[in-house]
C-alpha cells in the first residue's frame, strides 16, 4: 500500500485548499485517505451503502468486478477451485498461506477432534419449534459457543485465538447437520474419523441405520467447490458485519453470529434460495420467462430478478460460470435432466439480451446456480443459506483475525447527516 506523492485537492465553500493523500493499491486502484477529513476541516462525508469508502486495508481477497476476477491471497477462484479442496482454502485464508501435505493432515485432525458439540447444546435444537428458519438456529448456535468455550473471554485472547478458529471452523458443520437433521425429526449423525470434511457434512445430513448410505463421489467434489466459491468476498455485507462487531472487541462467536445474520438477507445470502422460490413458482404457475423477467424491470414492483445483479461485479460473476459449468456435470453425472436449470438457462438467455440488464450491467451472480446444485445435491431450499454460510466462515475469521492484528483499525463507528428536528423543549404529559 502506497501513499504517492500526489495529493488531491478538496477546495472548500469557504475558500479552504483541503490537500489529501492519495494511496495506490497493489493492483493500482486509488483512494483517497479521508481519515483526517473531519478534524482538519469539521467537514465528513455522506455515502449511503458505502459505495464509494473503503473500511479498511485488506489483503484476503481481491475482485475486479469490471473483468470479473476474484481472487483469494493472490489465487485465481478459477485455479482454487480445480486444485484445492475446502479444508486447503480454508487454511489459505485463515493462516495466509496453502498447507502442504503434511500441515493439511494436521489440520484435518485438528478439526476432526473437534468437531463434536457439547453434550448440553445438543438439547438446545430439540426447544426450536418446527419450520424454525436454520438460520435462527444456526447464529444463535454459534453465538452460543462463547458459553461452552469461553476461552476468548480471559484477559489475552490471543492466547487462545487459534483453537477457537478451529472449533468454530469445525462445529459449524456439525451445528448445521443437526439442524437438518432436527427439522427433520431425525436423530444426530455424529461425525467420523475416516470421512472428509464434506464426506463428512453429507453423511451427518443423509446416513441413516436402515439404509447403505456412501456420500456421493460427485456430490463431494460439487460440495468442496460450492464452499470455496463462497468462502470469501472482499467487504461483503456480512464480512463487514463480523469486522464491525469484531471492532468492539466481541468474541470470535459473536462475530461471526452477526455474520450469519447479516448473511441471512435475500438480498444477501438469502438470494440463493429465493433463486429456487423464483425458478419454482415460475414452473408451478406456468409463467413465461420473458413475464418475469418483464416484472423485473417494472419500478412498480418490489419484485428482482433474484440472483442478478452485483454491487461490484458489473460482468459475469467469475462464480457463476464456475457454478453453471458444476451444476451441468453433475446434472450429466446423475443423468437426469432438471426443469429448474432449463428454466434458469432461458431466464439468464432472457435477461442477457434485454437492454435493462444490458445498461445496468445486471448478470447472474453466485447465487443463481448454487441453489440448484444443492438441489440436486437433496438439500431442502431452507438450507441454502446455512451452506453459504458454511462456506464464508473461513472469510469471516480472515477478516476478524486481519483487523485484530491491523494497528490502523479502531472501533467502528460511522458518523451520520442529521436529518430530524432542532431542538424541542418536552411538555409535561397533562399538558399535552
Ligand atoms: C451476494 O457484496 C457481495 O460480495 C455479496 C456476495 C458475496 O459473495 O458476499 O457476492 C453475495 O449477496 C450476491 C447478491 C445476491 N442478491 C441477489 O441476487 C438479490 C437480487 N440482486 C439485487 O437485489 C441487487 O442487484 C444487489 C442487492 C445484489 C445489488 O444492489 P445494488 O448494488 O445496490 O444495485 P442497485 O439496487 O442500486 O441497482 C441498480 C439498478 C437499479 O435500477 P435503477 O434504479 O438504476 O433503474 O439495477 C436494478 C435496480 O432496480 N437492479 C435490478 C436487479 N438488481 C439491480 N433489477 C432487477 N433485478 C435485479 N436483480
């Protein structure tokens, strides 16, 4: 991160010839460095969404949304994806570098070990009524582990930093699968010794003692490739979410907890399974493709074409090629034909060649796949959204873990425009 020589000048109402560094990226995008804004000037700025301000200085993840690249500590998605495996990109983003053989088997035994929930939180799933949202469950779960392994909680939680990430790391997908598995009515799969991270996850959702039930070879190799295609994304909403409640010096639970809320949003990671709401609707009611997507375009209508549309990719979202690429192979492998993706193709053709999406750089995003991968995979819709959040993890400790160790992070705290009344004087209730 540079700060170059030049400055870029703000010239005030008042006259004021305001000068302000400017840093260049390692990738050549400039920024203007505001942080003395107020205090030089009494002057701050207004940007709703934080479109245009940057919250930090990052070096997990870089997008270019304009040629649709994404990569993660330097990697290309595209070469994560066709070389490594979860459990290696996990490690990549959490320690900053890929294991080698030998740290990897040490790493999946460490997870392995603890991957099991404490016996008491178990009981906690069986008080949900039935139908609860799994994303209810699942961050007051994780909120909930602060209570059984309070480690963080002593005076130096650096000293215990990393065997909370590997707790988290490894119970969230224990917590998942039993959510599945409550909602169900089923009783708890644990986990094994001798199953993959992700052989793992499917047998914990799917095994069951009356049945000879082996993960699926395909559907393990689909699974890695969907986690590492969410596993991180820059300052997402609920990446920010975990920076921002991890900048008050919250645990790493309870952070991440305000992840999955914020995850929760379908304009966020709930958009996967409202892709599956939009794609059966349109079969169930028999409606055109081309009346969706005229709805879409209509300002009268609350109603979005859901996963389209990037805050930052104003191109193909590179994880929506891979997504559609995966959900074709493992269509083939099951050789079974799906009306859900017929439909989601001419949808995309569609949308693709109408000058609304064209002049808004609206194209499909991670999500408008993903969730048909998982349906083929037999994950119930209501979970798609743990799996996102499943998958974002290792780029939620990232992140908690690089503003921890940034000397330039302090709590977060935005400043506002004051849009309400002046000042009021209260009259007394009898009076009123
Ligand atoms: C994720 O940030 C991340 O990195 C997120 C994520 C990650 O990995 O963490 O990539 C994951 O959240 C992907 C996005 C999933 N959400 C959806 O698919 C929901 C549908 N998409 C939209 O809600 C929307 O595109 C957003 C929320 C994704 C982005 O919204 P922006 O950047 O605030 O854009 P906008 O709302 O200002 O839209 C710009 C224009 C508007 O029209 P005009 O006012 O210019 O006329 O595009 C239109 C919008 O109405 N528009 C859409 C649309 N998305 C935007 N019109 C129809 N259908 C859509 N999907």
């Amino acid at each position: 991160m540079l700060k170059e020589e030049k400055k870029a000048h703000l010239v005030l109402p008042d006259g004021r010839d305001i000068q302000l560094d400017v840093i260049t990226d390692n990738m050549g995008n400039h920024s203007i460095d505001i942080a003395s804004l107020r205090k030089d000037t009494g002057y701050i700025t207004y940007d709703p969404g934080f479109m245009n301000t940057g919250s930090c200085m990052s070096s997990i993840c870089y997008i270019n949304g304009e040629k649709g690249i994404l990569r993660y500590r330097g990697y290309d998605i595209e070469d994560l994806v066709q070389n490594c495996d979860f459990i290696e990109v996990a490690y990549l983003l959490i320690k900053g570098v890929l294991p080698n053989t030998k740290e990897r088997q040490e790493y999946t035994q460490l997870l392995n070990k603890h991957s099991l929930l404490h016996v008491d939180m178990r009981n906690f799933f069986r008080s949900y009524p039935h139908g609860a949202h799994p994303m209810a469950i699942l961050a007051s779960m994780v909120a909930s582990l602060s209570a059984f392994y309070p480690e963080m909680e002593e005076r130096d939680p650096e000293d215990n930093i990393d065997i909370t990430v590997t707790r988290l790391l490894s119970k969230m997908r224990t917590i998942a699968a039993f959510t599945y598995r409550q909602d169900k009515g089923y009783d708890f799969v644990e986990p094994r010794y001798d199953y993959s991270y992700c052989e793992n996850f499917l047998n914990m959702l799917f095994s069951s003692p009356v049945i000879d039930y082996h993960p699926d070879p395909v559907h393990v190799k689909a699974l890695n490739q969907l986690l590492i295609l969410h596993a991180d994304h820059e300052q997402n909403c609920s990446t920010s979410a975990v920076r921002l409640v991890g900048s008050s010096e919250a645990n790493l639970y309870a952070s991440v907890a305000a992840g999955c809320c914020a995850l929760w949003g379908p304009k966020h990671g709930g958009a996967n399974q409202a892709v599956m709401a939009m794609l059966n609707k349109i079969i169930s009611d028999g409606e055109s493709v081309e009346s969706v997507v005229e709805k879409a375009k209509d300002k009268n209508s609350s109603f979005r074409l859901s996963g389209f549309g990037h805050r930052v990719y104003k191109t193909f979202d590179p994880r929506a090629r891979i997504a559609k690429k995966m959900c074709k192979e493992v269509l083939e492998a099951g050789h079974a034909q799906d009306r859900l993706l017929e439909v989601a193709l001419k949808l995309e053709e569609v949308a693709l060649n109408d000058d609304y999406f064209i002049e808004r750089n609206l194209y499909p995003n991670i999500d408008f796949y993903t969730g048909i991968i998982f349906h083929l995979m037999g994950i119930p819709q209501s979970m798609f959204t743990v799996l996102f959040a499943m998958g974002r993890l290792p780029g939620w400790i990232a992140h908690y873990l690089e503003w921890r160790h940034d000397p330039y992070q302090k709590i977060g705290r935005p400043r506002q425009v004051y849009s309400g009344p002046e000042l009021k004087k209260v009259i007394p209730i009898n009076e009123r």
